[in-house]
C-alpha cells in the first residue's frame, strides 16, 4: 500500500475499520514496547529476588516514565504539524517538521541522558528509596539513561510515521528489538549472572538497534519524505508551532510522573513487599495504558489528517467512534482482570503476600479505568486540532495536583488502601470536566475553520 492510499483511507474509508487497521499495530508495537521492560522484571523477580524487581521497577521506572513522558508529550507537537501538513499535501512543511522533530530528538536525549546520570541517585534518595535497593536502583538508571538518545530518536521517529499512517514498520523493528532484548536478558543474567546490570545492558543495546531502523526507514524508505542528516537542524516558526502543542501534553505527563513519584514515595515507606506488589501491579496496569494509548494515537492520526484535509465531520465522528471503541475494550479488560488478577500476579513473584497486596491494589484501582478513557480519547481529538491548554490545565489541578495534595495531606499514615484512592477519585473528577470542555470547544473549532476556508 503507496502513501497516497494510506492518505485516502484515513480520509475517506470507513471510520470504524480505519481506525481498527491503524490501532492494532500499534497496540501490538506499545505491547512489544512494554515488553523490553516487563521481560526485566519477570526474569529479575524470578531468578534474581524481589529486590532487583523492585530496583528495575518501582522509584527506577517512575523516573524513567516521568523522562520518557515528558519528551512523548512534546512530540506529540511534531507529530501533528506532520499529519496536518500530510493530510493537507503541504510537502515543505512536511520536510521541515520532519528534520526539526529529529533535531528535537537527539538534542533532548543527550541533554535528558546527561542529567539523568547525574541526578539519579539524589532523586532516589527524593522518593524514600530503601538503603538495600539504592544501588542497584542507581545503576539501572544510569545506564538507561546513557543511552536515553537511541529511546528519543526510536520514540520521535516511529511517531513520524504514524503520523503519516505508517504504524506497521515501527511495530516491526519493536518485534525484532524485543526478541534481540529477551534472548540478552536470558544470556546475562541467567548464564553470566550479571542481574540488574545485565537487564539494562540489554535493554541499552536493543534501543539502539531500534533507533537505528527507524532512521534508516525515514532515510531510504519513504517515499512523502525523506529524512536527510545533512537537513537536521531546528526551524524556529516549526519548533514554536511544535511548542505551543506539545509543551502543554508534555507538562501534563510530567505531571503525571511526578505525582507518581509521591505515590511512589508514599508506597515506599510500607516495605520491599509493598514495592514489589505495586511493580508487579503496575506491568499488568501497563496492558489498559497501552490499549488506551493506542486508540488515543490512532485517533489523533485519524484527527489530525482530517483536520488539515478540512473535513470537518469525520473528525467528531471519528472521535466518537473511537471513544465508544476504547470504553468498550476498557470494560471487557477490567472484568478479565478482576477474575485473573492472583495468577497474573503470579507470574511476576511466587511470594504470597506480595500477590495479596497487589490484589488490593488492582481491586481498588481497576473498575476506575473506563474514566480515564474519557480524558485520553477526548484530548487526543483536540491536541490533534491543535488545542491542548486546557485540557493539560483540567489535568494537571484535576489529576496531578490532587494527587499530590490527597497524598502529602489526606492520606498520610493512614495506609495502602487510602494512598491508592486517589487513582479512581482523580480520574472521575478529571474525565467530567474535560468531556464537558470538548462538548464546548469543538463545534466552536469547526465554526471558526470554515470561517477561515
């Protein structure tokens, strides 16, 4: 399939299957994502203990997501302007959306990766990390992060092709990175015994394999673009468009992170079992995020090409057939879980109190998930307008503030049920106020457009 065909189906074929075809790949591709880091844990929890499953999750990972968050936020500015101009067959701005998103990309990983290193232990000690997990926590972190560039460059240039309606050859290159990550994983910690230094060893290398794949596609394989090392520098009025989009989605997953991380915190100060349990917990959580996430891109994809293409009313249909998707699925896999929950645990650690404790967890959290739709899918359909502030403003007081106040303040000393309460009350306050802002907004975008055509 050419990209002119891709092109047409996103703005002309049918809704539901279009966003389907442009979904499953990439669900399939953020699984095989999730995997780099699922398979660490698995394998350190299991032949290596439950305190290097709790080094390669808990504080490490909230670190890490808070990073990777951030900068996926800010792509998310490039990644529309390409599907904008795509949509709208605009082929200079193509290119030059094109080679500053990448400029974007090697320059915030090496700044990121340098102060990651740098910072990792101190913002440990930040999150109560335990003295017994402090060093192999730190060492986890500094080689992720020695190599953040190949994470950013992966990141930004699978988003370039999804954008365009590419999302097959970046499930493709995580497949092969994936098993190239699993059969490391099982040679340097099973044969060399090498621990949490070989889990990120591994990880470290398969990133890199990832990153170089995609940059060869955008370089030779395209056939709308073509990304040239030569071109790579930052367009000014592009960079300022990609700010004004993506700043906003960026502070609002940072902000995430970060309220994450005085979860995470809080979590810390109840024992090793507490932290295992929550990692444990939250490579299952993964599985709703990624689904979720997945219709979210597809979606603004689907958005954004129309938006530039002006048709106005496959936009607000799009975006209601994908909500209608994306609770549906939310349901089915929150009842899966609730009746699966102590074997999946089980896969993660055969410790008993560490699976009853993460049953708590997924019995308090869980039923929640089908709110958090609302907000993902709602303010995918208007970042990819080009609209992001306020639905970054609902939640960062709605979500991330809140947490951060129900943590320090309502829940202290009072205990694990208590501290995660404020995941299902954040995303129920959170998804009200954004559903009643997109019913506002959007027919006043429309308005305004035809105005302006």
């Amino acid at each position: 399939m050419d990209a002119k065909e891709k092109q047409n189906g996103i703005l002309e074929g049918v809704i539901w299957k279009q966003l389907l075809i442009f979904f499953f790949p990439i669900l399939v591709g953020t699984f095989f994502q999730q995997l780099y880091n699922t398979v660490d844990t698995v394998i350190v929890g299991q032949f290596a203990g439950k305190e290097a499953l709790s080094s390669v999750g808990g504080s490490s990972a909230q670190i890490i997501n808070m990073v990777v968050g951030f900068f996926t936020g800010l792509t998310a500015g490039g990644t529309v302007l390409i599907s904008q101009a795509y949509g709208a067959s605009h082929k200079q701005r193509l290119e030059d959306a094109l080679h500053t998103s990448y400029a974007f990309g090697i320059l915030g990983g090496i700044g990121f990766g340098i102060l990651g290193v740098a910072s990792a232990s101190a913002i440990l000690r930040m999150m109560n990390t335990p003295e017994e997990l402090m060093a192999m926590s730190t060492l986890y972190i500094r080689i992720y992060f020695s190599g953040l560039v190949f994470v950013f460059i992966y990141n930004m240039g699978a988003a370039i092709l999804r954008a365009i309606g590419d999302s097959k050859r970046p499930l493709y290159y995580l497949v092969v990175c994936c098993i190239v990550n699993i059969v490391l994983d099982l040679l340097l910690v099973l044969y060399f015994e090498m621990g949490v230094l070989g889990v990120a060893v591994a990880t470290l290398i398969s990133q890199a394999i990832s990153a170089v794949m995609v940059t060869w596609t955008l370089m030779y394989r395209v056939e709308c673009m073509k990304l040239t090392i030569r071109k790579i520098r930052i367009h000014p009025e592009i960079l300022k468009n990609m700010l004004q989009i993506g700043l906003p989605s960026g502070v609002q997953s940072s902000m995430y992170s970060i309220s994450n991380m005085i979860v995470q915190a809080a979590l810390n100060l109840l024992g090793v079992d507490t932290m295992a349990a929550w990692t444990a917990y939250g490579k299952i959580d993964s599985v709703f995020w990624m689904i979720n996430s997945s219709f979210g891109i597809a979606l603004t994809t689907f958005v954004g090409q129309n938006f530039g293409a002006g048709k106005w009313d496959r936009v607000k249909k799009g975006t209601r057939v994908c909500l209608g998707m994306a609770v549906g699925t939310a349901v089915c896999l929150t009842a899966v879980l609730m009746i699966t929950g102590p074997f999946l645990l089980g896969i993660f650690t055969g410790d008993e109190a560490v699976v009853a404790i993460g049953m708590t967890m997924m019995k308090s959290i869980a039923p929640a998930f089908v709110m958090f739709v609302f907000i993902e899918i709602l303010s995918g359909s208007l970042r990819a307008q080009g609209y992001t502030f306020v639905t970054t403003m609902i939640s960062v007081l709605g979500v991330c503030i809140y947490r951060i106040i129900w943590v320090t303040m309502i829940s202290a000393g009072r205990g694990l049920k208590w501290i995660i309460a404020c995941y299902p009350i954040s995303w129920i306050m959170c998804a009200v106020f954004v559903s009643g802002y997109y019913l506002y907004k959007q027919n006043k975008i429309i308005a305004r457009m035809e105005l302006q055509g």
